[in-house]
C-alpha cells in the first residue's frame, strides 16, 4: 500500500471535524472555526485541576461542555 492511499485510509476511518465557536452574551456575535482531528485527549484524572472522570462518556461530556470565559479566562 502506498503511503497516500495508506494516510487516506487513515483519515477515512478516524478522522473528525469539531466546530470551536465563541459567543459574546452581550451583543451575540458569534466566532466559528471549523479543526479536524484524528484523536481526542480526554482527561481521566487531572491533580492540578481537581478532574476525574469515572468513564469515557463522562470524560467526554467534560470535554465538550460549555465554558464561560471571565476573570484570568477571558477570550
């Protein structure tokens, strides 16, 4: 197999797309951004962050939550 045909394979079986996308709650205006992705790193059990997640689907509801930006996080 040759390696664009092999990478295409790849690609075609594990690759996603996932929309990152910034609203401001007091005009409304939203930023989209469209990233591919061939794997995700879902956190398991952070120390520092005080994050554990007890399943994968747990740790992937945290992944995609929603996350208000403010204080030292702000955009």
């Amino acid at each position: 197999m040759n390696g664009t045909l092999q990478e295409n394979m790849i690609n075609d079986l594990y690759e996603g797309t996932m929309v990152d996308y910034v609203k401001c709650l007091k005009c409304l205006h939203e930023s989209k951004r469209s990233d591919k992705f061939l794997d995700l790193s879902l956190t398991v059990r952070n120390p520092f962050e005080n994050v554990v997640n007890n399943s994968v689907e747990e740790a992937l509801a945290n992944y995609l939550k929603t996350e208000k930006l403010d204080g030292n996080n702000k955009y």
